[in-house]
C-alpha cells in the first residue's frame, strides 16, 4: 500500500483535494457496474441499500476470487484520479486482490463515505495529522491519509475499513459479516461521527 507518511503534507493535501473530487465520478462508476451486472441501481440510493450493496459485494467477490475479479466497465475519464489501481495502493500490483478488485474496494469504500458525509453535514475529507508513536513504525499508521471527520470525533477511511473486511474474508477465511459488515459500520461510524 502506499505509504502516505512518506508524502509531503502538500501532496498529502493534493491527495486529498483529488479523492473528494473522484466521490461522484466513482460513485457513477459503481452505478455502471451494477447495471453491468444487471442489477439496480438503486443500490446506491441511501444507506437503507447498503445490505442489498453489501450482498451484492461479497457475492461477486466470492464467485469471482480475490485474484480474478474483473470489472465490466472503464473508469470515467472525468475521475482525477485515473489509473491502473487506486491511488491509495503501491504503485506495484498486490499479490492479494487483482487491480479490479482493488478498484471495486475502492467504489464500495468511497460510495459508504458520501453517504456517511451525507448523513453528517459537518463531515469532511481531512487529512489525517496525528502522528501519534506507533510502536512498529514510529508514526501513526493512519498519519497522512485522507479520511473522513466530523469536529470533536475520529476520523475513518472509508476504502481502508472496506479493504480490512476483505483481506480478512480471503486471508483468514473472516465471515464477511465482521463488525456487521458493511451496513453494521455504517450505524456504527455515522453515529460515532455525530449523525
């Protein structure tokens, strides 16, 4: 993954500016693949879809494999993040998840963020600042990424807690259901964020 605590705090802050602009281009991205995938759009209508997003999710993953899964459509050439993976990964290919996979993380993780955002007026994209000691790197391991904030309360990744759940699932055979999967973190971060 790329190390944002290697970046400088204007290219952190860059990073930053360009993955809140890439929300609605990726989030139209998502709504082409479950057309592709003939399923409705209104998966992505509001957080009382995110089961039906969630099932659809762990379905396809599943049938498809961590190292195979393709998308069905191309990234929209308005996101200002365009590329092979997300931005947020190495440069290198993972040896866990195929670029589509990482992508398909990505759109979930980013459409769960709007809607938190959504939910949550004050919320913002922040980049993360505390550099907190971490025992095994000495800084946080969080310090510099872009994240999800409301005043007074954590902050949360979106893309990285989707990421989490499915490393889990494919590496240590972890129910996809962890913490309540994806709508059970959604109750859980909008209420911790203020909403």
């Amino acid at each position: 993954m790329l190390d944002f605590s290697e970046l400088t705090a204007e290219d952190a802050r860059s990073y930053r500016n360009a993955y809140a602009a890439a929300g609605e281009p990726r989030r139209r991205w998502l709504a082409a693949e479950l057309s592709a995938a003939g399923q409705p759009s209104a998966l992505l209508d509001g957080p009382e879809e995110l089961p039906a997003l969630w099932d659809w999710y762990t379905r396809w993953f599943d049938s498809a494999g961590a190292r195979e899964l393709t998308l069905r459509t191309s990234q929209p050439a308005d996101d200002p993040q365009r590329g092979t993976r997300p931005p947020w990964h190495a440069a290198e290919p993972s040896e866990y998840f195929s670029d589509d996979g990482l992508w398909l993380i990505d759109l979930v993780g980013i459409h769960w963020g709007l809607l938190a955002k959504a939910a949550i007026p004050e919320a913002e994209w922040v980049v993360y600042a505390d550099k907190g000691p971490d025992p095994k790197r000495g800084v946080d391991v969080n310090y510099q990424r872009t994240m999800l904030a409301a005043p007074g309360v954590r902050h949360f990744d979106p893309a990285s807690m989707v990421h989490g759940i499915t490393v889990s699932h494919f590496l240590r055979n972890g129910p996809w259901d962890r913490y309540g999967g994806l709508p059970g973190l959604y109750v859980h971060v909008t209420r911790d964020l203020g909403a």
